[in-house]
C-alpha cells in the first residue's frame, strides 16, 4: 500500500514536491478552480506529464485535447425482433418500468405468438395468457428506435401500431402495450377484438380498457409491419392467413367506427 500523503495549495503558488514509492498513483483535487497534478524525475526539474483537472474535464500534458467537429449522421434501419436470450441483445427496446427497466419481446404460447415483457433481474421473458403468466426461456426482443407511446382504449388502433404477434386459432394481429399498475409500467399484449390490453403481473394476467400502444411513426396502417412471415411460421399458408385476417380485423374496426358515428 502507497503513502497517503495530503497537499494544501493556494493559487499560483510554488510546486510542491513528493517522491513516489510506487509505481502508480491516485489522487484527488478539492478546489474552486482547476489544479494540475505534474510529474518529474527529479524535484525542482520540469516536469514530463501534467494532469489538468477542472470541473467535470480532465486533459494531458497542460492544454486540453483539440477535438474534430462531428458532424451528425441521420441514424438508418428499423424495428427487428432478434432472438433473445438472458443477455439482451445491442438496440433492446425500453418499454417499462416494475423495480427495473422491462424490454419488449414476443414469445410463442399455445399457438399464438404473443408480446410481452423481459426482466434483465431474471434473465427471462414473461407473457400473459389464459388468466395466467407465464415464463419464457425461448424468446425474441424487440430492437430499434423511433417509436413513440400512444394513449389509446378499446380497439382504437392508431396508424402505425406495431404489430407484434397473432392470437391463437383466428390468428388476429397482436399490438405491443403497456399499462399502469401500483405505480409500475407493465408490458402487455393488445388483442383489439376484446377491446383491452392484457399484461402479465405477479403470476397472473390482467387486463386494461386504457392503455398505452406502441406506434412507428415512419409506417401507416395501409400493411402490416414489423413481422416476418418466416418468423410466424414455416407454413406460407399459415402466414397468408394471418394477414388476411389482419384485414379482415382491419375493415371491421373501419366499419364499426362509422356505424357508432
């Protein structure tokens, strides 16, 4: 262990001399302005490095670094689902917030492919089906940017929403969205035909009229986005069926809409 040694200084005063007995050193400055930390090979000799530190900076050999001008780059991709496991992969998507950030995934459950929440604590995913939670080991997450919450009730769809799964046997498009519960931000599943948005909470599913759902704001509902058919299913027919029955869910919302107006 090195000695523990402390300096009094004032401003412009003379520099003070100590002999290291290690090969390294640590320090640190309490002072309303900057200090500078030099080092020598011999006391009274001009010293080889110094170490300037002023508030919240710190640079090398007495003149701070000159730094190239960045210019920004417009940020390019999108939304993709990428396998998980219990490390997130770079780009995981925020969703929520229960004691810890929560992260968007989608898992297959009883034929349906359902969103749901990731808890980086557990390493695993969690989806809400059947009145129950359930954990997932075999999971994807959401990656990307640009996504905005939108409030939202019932089977209001805003255009873009982003569409993250199906619902077993009709296989009705799945849309990511959260609620609020006992102060947390809990991830969930909306299923437009029951007019809610399901979440997983302490092992069990509930279920929410107003809610928060994710929308891209660079795609309109005139397709449907952010799925994969091979990632729905090696069945082509299958996943030709999930999109009609997205339309199908589509004109029936339209249709509803103009009947209540």
């Amino acid at each position: 262990m090195g000695d523990l040694i402390e300096f009094s200084t004032w401003p412009r005063q003379q520099n003070i001399f100590h002999k290291l007995t290690s090969g390294a050193i640590a320090f640190s400055v309490k002072g309303e302005t900057h200090a500078a930390v030099g080092l020598a090979k011999n006391p009274s000799a001009d010293c080889e490095y110094w170490v300037i530190i002023g508030h919240n900076e710190c640079w090398l050999n007495s003149v701070p670094p000159k730094l190239e001008r960045l210019l920004p780059k417009k940020v390019q991709g999108g939304l993709e689902w990428i396998k998980g496991d219990n490390i997130l992969p770079n780009g995981a998507l925020i969703g929520g917030y229960e004691k810890e950030m929560l992260y968007i995934i989608r898992a297959e459950h009883e034929g349906s492919l359902t969103p749901g929440k990731f808890v980086p604590s557990l390493g695993l995913a969690i989806i809400s089906w059947g009145d129950e939670a359930h954990v997932k080991s075999d999971f994807e997450v959401l990656c990307g940017y640009n996504c905005i919450w939108v409030p939202t009730s019932g089977n209001i769809i805003p255009a873009g929403a982003v569409v993250a799964g199906y619902s077993e046997n009709t296989l009705e498009p799945l849309y990511v969205g959260r609620v609020v519960k006992h102060g947390h931000l809990i991830l969930g599943k909306v299923l437009p035909s029951h007019k809610v948005c399901y979440f997983p909470y302490k092992d069990k599913e509930f279920a929410k009229q107003k809610y928060e759902i994710l929308v891209n704001p660079e795609i309109s509902m005139d397709s449907p986005n952010c799925y994969d058919k091979a990632q729905l299913s090696g069945d082509r027919l299958i996943a030709e069926s999930y999109i009609a029955n997205w339309e199908h869910a589509r004109n029936s919302e339209y249709t509803s809409e103009s009947e209540s107006e």
